[in-house]
C-alpha cells in the first residue's frame, strides 16, 4: 500500500515542471521536499525543486534552522520570507485564525513562487483531515498544491518513508512529534503577542532540551491589563504521561526557568499531551448562525425590526467592540477586511471620485467641533477624517498607485525636508523667519523638480 502511494506520489510531482515545497522544518514538508528531489533527480532534473520557509516569532527557531541546514546540505535553492506583521494580523486570535494567516503567508509565498514559474506545494497530509484545520481552507483557494494528501498518505507511512531515505537525520526527523506553529499555544479568543510566542518558543525548546519529547506549552491569561499594554500570563504544560515523573526532580528548575522566561505561574496539565486539545474550544467559541436583517428594517428607525434577536446581537457585539484596544495597524487591517469581497458592500464600492463629498464633510464637521471647543467630538471627526485618508490609500492600493505607507513616507519627508531648523543645523528666531523659510524650501522644491 506504501509503495502504491509514492507511486502516486511520484507522478504528482513530476507533473509539476516546476515545484518549490513551503518548508517547515517538519517531518512533512521535509519528507515531501527531500522526496521532491530524489525523484527529480532521477530524471536528470535536480534543479527542478526549491524550498521557501517563513519565519517569525510563530516558528520555532529550531525548525527553521534545520529546514535552512537540510536545504544547504542537499543543495536545494532555499529563501526566506519574514511573516512576523501576521503576527499583528491574528492579534485578536479568533476560532479560524489559521485561515487568516495561511491566507497571507501562503499568498505571500505563491506570489513569489509564481514569479519564477513554480508551482507552490505544502505538507498537507490525510491525517490532517481529522482535526479542525481551517487554514487548509486558504491552501486551497490559493491553488497551493498538497501532493502528500492527493497522494493519500498517512502520518505514519511518511514518517515510515522518510526513515528509509539517505537525507540528512532522516531517521531523526522521521521520529520527531508532531508540531504546530506556536500561535496554536494560545487558547482562542486571548491575545496573541510576539512576547507571548517567544516566551513558549524559548519554554519549549529549554523542556525538550531537558529531555521531554512531546511537549506543549500552553499560554493563558491570568489577569486585566497590569501596566500599559502588558498582561500577566502563565504557563499549563502539556507532556506525556509517561514523562511526568520527571517533573519530580526537576519541577523547581523548570519553574524557574519559566519564570525568567515572563511567565507568572507554571502548571501541569494533568490530562498530559493530547493531539488538537484547544480545538475541543471551538465549538464553544463558534458563532451563532448569522442573522440576516428582515426587509422590513427602515434605514434610520432601528426599532422597526421584526426579529428581535437582532438587537441582542447589536448590543452583545457593541460591548465586544468597545472592549478592545487598536492600534493605526489595526486600522489600517480594518479598512483592508472592509474592501475584501466579503467585506461590507457600500465600503466595497467606493472609489476616490464617490468618497470626495465625504472627505469635505468630515473636514468641516472637524472645524465645526474645533469651532465648539467640543474635544472629544474633535477626537472622533479626526478619526472620521483619518478614515478617509486610509481607504483612499487602500483603494489607490488595490490599483497598484500607492499605499499607506507611501503616503506616511511621503508626509514624514516633507515635515523634514520643511523644518531644517528643527532636524537640520539651520536657526530660526521666530514664526515669520520659519514661515519664509517654509515658502523657501518649496520654490527651491519646485525648481528642482522642472
């Protein structure tokens, strides 16, 4: 049966001109790439395989280092794509988190797959089919290839075929557990920080070190906001029935060692390692069936709604919202999910002509609050206007013009390039030399420019 299946598998991949496997550093996408290039290889066309890996706070170092080993080793083209500003994408951490991550580093990975003519293959496998995997929904709607699962293998016959393979610690790798990115370590609905990754990244590493082979470090909550964004965490350690005993002579060490690491407190799962153990929360997590507005709801005059659930939602989601805290990265996300196709259908179709009436609106409804003293309506018209200068750059964006970023970096050079009394070794004795100077610069500025 595991001959049959590489068989197969073998003729997935040479129906590939091109493939560049999406390498972790895992025992799948290592067995698929090594065995990528052996059948390659025997055709004459090594070359023919290439290997890209993401790296971020969200990989464990460890795998990374050894996907970048195995590729030198081999002599298999291999690049990295950084991905930690995913990090700030999941943030709020919801149930299908791993959509929206594949969704980003997948399309990152495809897009500069494609530039060479490759076609992008990931470590899928037929086990994986059994637990709740909504990142797999991404892999497929970015077209990504998963040779391991068409081919129908199991976790066990890759482990049993990457043993027999002459790769660098074939047999080593082909025994390792299972892994998962260390987003998987926070419980759903908590937040998710590159200081929290880390803190688990550094944990884990030091209890394998220790001599404990499957290993979870789980990272919760313990308690509100302690000092500006921080927050108080602990540990729940996920090990092997069997291992615990060991905990016995080295739990003081262990602790502190986690401790250092920023964790509060450290614990013991008592149920030890268990294969999905957060997802058992999703279900609890999922939301409730969407509720469609009845027709009968009058633009202005929200009490006339038939169905009375509706409100609860409204009131239920308001307090959700109000409860969170964002960032300008945060925002400038909001604007970005609002223009995607299943984001909302009046954002979706503006354009920068439609939206002009707005931007004067917001503008003067800022003077007016300014003109009334009223600064808290003037923190709210800024953010109206704020609002426009970020889907305008969002729609300039998705047209290739320009981005936020362009226009933060425009802005930023200008108030430099206009203030060398400030940032440069020119002095000013007043309001009137600055303004000259101000109107100089921007003849010298248009001048240059013909």
């Amino acid at each position: 049966m595991l001959d049959s299946k590489l068989k197969k598998l073998e003729e997935i991949i040479l129906g590939c001109s091109r493939m560049t496997v999406a390498l972790s550093g895992g025992v799948d996408s290592t067995f698929l790439l090594a065995f990528a290039y052996e059948t390659y290889c025997r055709a004459g066309e090594g070359d023919r395989v290439a290997a890209i890996t993401a790296t971020g706070p969200q990989f464990a170092r460890e795998e990374t280092d050894y996907a970048s080993s195995l590729c030198d080793r081999l002599g298999i083209a291999h690049k990295k794509i950084d991905a930690s500003h995913v990090i700030s994408m999941i943030k709020r951490n919801p149930a299908d988190r791993c959509y929206h991550c594949k969704r980003e580093i997948f399309g990152m990975l495809k897009e500069r797959t494609e530039m060479v003519g490759s076609v992008l293959c990931d470590g899928t496998n037929a086990d994986d089919m059994d637990d709740y995997r909504p990142g797999f929904k991404a892999v497929r709607e970015l077209g990504v290839l998963s040779p391991l699962l068409e081919a129908g293998l199991t976790k066990d016959e890759i482990r049993q075929a990457l043993s027999r393979m002459d790769i660098p610690e074939g047999k080593l790798v082909a025994a390792k557990p299972a892994f998962a990115c260390l987003v998987s370590r926070i419980p759903y609905g908590e937040t998710v920080t590159a200081e929290k990754l880390e803190a688990v990244g550094a944990a884990e590493k030091f209890l394998k070190g220790a001599g404990f082979t499957q290993v979870r470090v789980r990272c919760h909550e313990i308690a509100g906001k302690v000092s500006g964004n921080e927050t108080r965490f602990m540990a729940r350690l996920e090990l092997l029935r069997e291992e615990m005993e060991k905990l016995r002579d080295m739990g003081g060490e262990i602790e502190e060692t986690l401790r250092g690491l920023g964790f509060e407190y450290v614990t013991l799962d008592l149920g030890g390692y268990e294969r999905g153990k957060m997802n058992s929360m999703v279900d609890a997590l999922a939301l409730p069936d969407r509720i469609k507005v009845s027709e009968t709801v009058v633009r202005g005059n929200p009490e006339r709604v038939e169905n009375p659930d509706i409100m609860a939602e409204i009131d239920r989601f308001l307090k959700e919202v109000r409860d969170r805290e964002y960032t300008f990265g945060d925002f400038v996300d909001i604007i970005r999910r609002l223009r995607e196709p299943d984001g909302c259908p009046w954002d979706r179709e503006q354009t920068h002509k439609s939206l002009k009436k707005h931007m004067v609106e917001e503008a003067n409804e800022a003077l007016e609050a300014i003109d009334e003293g009223d600064w808290q309506h003037l923190c709210e018209e800024l953010g109206d206007v704020l609002l426009q200068i970020v889907l305008h750059s969002q729609i300039a964006a998705e047209a290739g013009e320009f981005t936020i970023d362009d226009v933060v970096q425009c802005v930023s050079e200008k108030m430099i390039r206009r203030h060398p009394h400030v940032f440069g070794n020119i002095d000013v004795s007043g309001v009137d030399e600055g303004l000259d100077l101000w109107e100089e610069i921007k003849k010298r500025e248009r001048m240059q420019k013909q």
